[in-house]
C-alpha cells in the first residue's frame, strides 16, 4: 500500500544478472500523495476509535463517533482505486519483452521488504506472549501465508495476517499478478483482458463464503476497485478534466454517499464513492501548495508506513495510557494523541527505515534509465 521520491542510479551489473529491464521514474499527481494521506489517517483514526472505545467503556461512556462519522475503514476503498490508478499512470510498456519482469520487480521492491519486516516483528511478539493473538489455524501455514500474501484464516471469518491490516495487500498482491498479464499484451489488449477477467472474477464470487479463502479473496467484488482507478488513469490520459464545480460535486457525492451507510455489494456501495472521491482530486484543478498540501504531500509518501505500522503503534500507546493515565484525561485527548503519535512513528519509519531500505535494492536490482518527460507536479516511485 507509500510513494517515496526517485533517485536516479546507474546501471548495475546484478540487475543484469537477473534480468530485470531498465525502468524510468515515473510521474505522479500531488492530489494522488494528498488521497494517499488521507486514506491512510483514515485507517488509523478507524482503529484509534477501537481502543477509544475500549478506554470508554472502562469508564462507563458509551462508544463515540469521531466528527460524528463512523466509516473510517472506508480510506481502505480509496487506496484499492488509487492503487489501480497508479498502475495504468506509470506503466508505459505494455507488450515489450520482459515489462512484466520490470513491473513485478518495482512492485515486490516497493512492498515485500517493509512488510516482512513488520510481520517478523509480530511473529517475534507473538512468541514472547503467546496469549497475545489467538490462532485457530495450523500456525506454520498461517505463517507462512502471511508471509507470501495468500490468504489464510486466521480464525473462523477472520483473512487477516499476523500483521492484521496487511490482508488488503493479499488483495494488491492478487491484482499486481494480474496486471503483470496483462502488462504481456499490447495494452488494449491487456486492459481489455484485464476488464473482462476481473468482471468475470466477481459474478464467480458473488455468493462465496470465507471457508475458501483464497477463492473469496481473488473472486471478491471489491478487485473491481482496481479497476476504477484504472480507468480513471486511463481518463487522465485522454485529458479529460472537471470543472473546479464538477471536482467539487464528484467529492461531495462520494462523501454523501458514504455517510448514508448504505446496503449492498462493497463494490458499488464503497467502491463507486471511492471513485467519485479519487476522480474529483485527479481530473479536477489541481490545488495551489499551502501548508495543508505539502504536509500531505509529506504524510503521502509516508502512507504505507504509516499503514503498517500504525495498530503496533496505537495498542502500545493504549497500553501505556490505560498504565498511566487512566481516567485522568478525557478520552478525546488519548485518540487525537494516539493518532499524532501513529503518524510520526510512520513519518519516521518512512525515513529511517523504508525509504533507504528501498532505494538500496533499487539500485541493487533495477537498471535505471533517463526519465521521461514530466506532466505532473512531482516525480515519484508509484507504490501499492
């Protein structure tokens, strides 16, 4: 699930050695680093709410909405379009001999390593208190799929990993393969592939259960999300623009209908907001840099650490809120500040561990070339 800034390198001979092709830096809209923030405070003030609660219901409170909203998840639908999106953007080279090496190169670079570190971390948690998280299934498979991106319940009804959020990466990974298919082909052709098998895909799933895992998870309404982001990108590049009143309205709708909480197939009734939302951003008039902007620009290419990391971080700020302060302060002040705290740990993450870790098997494993012309605001390595 972040976008971190390119450096270009020179060739090196162990990208050679594996064969990967010379890729460019691809080009990325600042609104794309803006929804990337967004969907992901998005997430963290969904869990923050969790242990708000938790707090809340120890102190006799009832549960509490922040802002009066409860669909926070729903940053989770706005990544799935974005993700589709970026894809379609950055890549160029549909039906060139071996660009589907170069994609599944760039995208396992960009999201393994982080991921396995994380969930090496939790399986270490795990066997310092085994009582910490229950595991119904045979461990070593669940580990191992947590680990490869193949989903494996948990418990009964429960897809999640051992690093719980990760299960929508089962869901990016799925539709990184995939469109590496179709990457094979002349990109009409892919697209058109892509489209039809996806479709396919969903009528299949419609009525499965999670007792099939992996069937549910790849046949599952909502990889048609990805889709949307696809044709989004693929609307971008015919030029076609809103209005800033057009912009407007699409947010506005996606947002309304959110709010509604309304009953349906995830597809339609998140996915069609989330589109509303990320096409409003993308084909409307880009907003002038503020503070606002580049501190999202900022939490942007941040979001996928931030995303990964934040419920290790919120559990372990509730474990010491409810250790040392208690009932002291209003539970307000431990979710805002259980969410400031999510950020700046991702914010650092982002810094000290992932962007460096990243940038050095770029330059191990990719042969980099000259970039192609710019036509957005800033150059950035697209990430899930």
């Amino acid at each position: 699930m972040t976008l971190s800034l390119l450096k270009s390198s020179g060739v090196h001979e162990s990208a050679v050695k594996i064969g990967v092709l010379p890729g460019s830096p691809k080009t990325m809209l600042s609104s794309i680093q803006w929804l990337r923030a967004i969907a992901a405070i998005m997430v963290a003030i969904h869990h923050a709410t969790y242990f708000s609660d938790l707090l809340s219901q120890q102190s006799g409170e009832g549960a509490r909405e922040l802002w009066g909203f409860s669909s926070w998840f729903f940053g989770i639908h706005i990544f799935f379009v974005v993700s589709g999106f970026i894809m379609i953007h950055t890549i160029n080279n549909f039906g060139d001999a071996g660009a589907w090496r170069q994609f599944l190169a760039r995208r396992l670079i960009r999201v393994v390593p982080l991921y396995w570190l994380l969930t090496t971390v939790m399986i270490a948690g795990v066997i310092v208190s085994p009582h910490s998280l229950e595991i119904a299934a045979n461990k070593f498979q669940y580990i191992l799929g947590s680990y490869f991106f193949v989903p494996v319940l948990r418990t009964e009804g429960d897809l999640r990993p051992i690093l719980g959020q990760g299960w929508t990466l089962d869901y990016e990974m799925f539709f990184y393969f995939a469109f590496a298919f179709a990457v094979l082909l002349p990109r009409r052709w892919g697209i058109s592939v892509l489209t039809l098998v996806f479709a396919g895909l969903a009528w299949l799933g419609r009525d499965l259960g999670k007792d099939t895992p992996i069937i549910f998870t790849w046949t599952d309404g909502v990889i048609l999300e990805f889709l949307f982001g696809v044709y989004i990108g693929l609307a971008f590049e015919k030029n076609w623009r809103l209005p800033g009143w057009g912009a407007m309205i699409s947010v506005l709708s996606g947002v309304g209908l959110v709010i509604m909480n309304l009953q349906g197939p995830t597809f339609l009734i998140a996915g069609v907001p989330a589109t509303l939302i990320v096409g409003g951003f993308v084909l409307g008039p880009q907003l002038k840099d503020s503070f606002a902007t580049g501190w999202l620009a900022r939490v942007g290419d941040a979001s996928y650490s931030l995303y990964l990391t934040h419920v290790i971080i919120l559990k372990l700020v509730y474990k010491i809120w409810v250790t040392v302060v208690g009932d002291k302060l209003p539970v307000s002040v431990f979710l805002i500040s259980s969410i400031l705290a999510a950020i700046l740990v991702g914010l650092l993450v982002y810094h000290l561990v992932e962007r460096p870790m990243t940038n050095y098997l770029q330059k191990k494993l990719l042969i980099s070339s000259k970039p192609k012309t710019p036509f957005s605001v800033r150059t950035v390595e697209a990430s899930p």
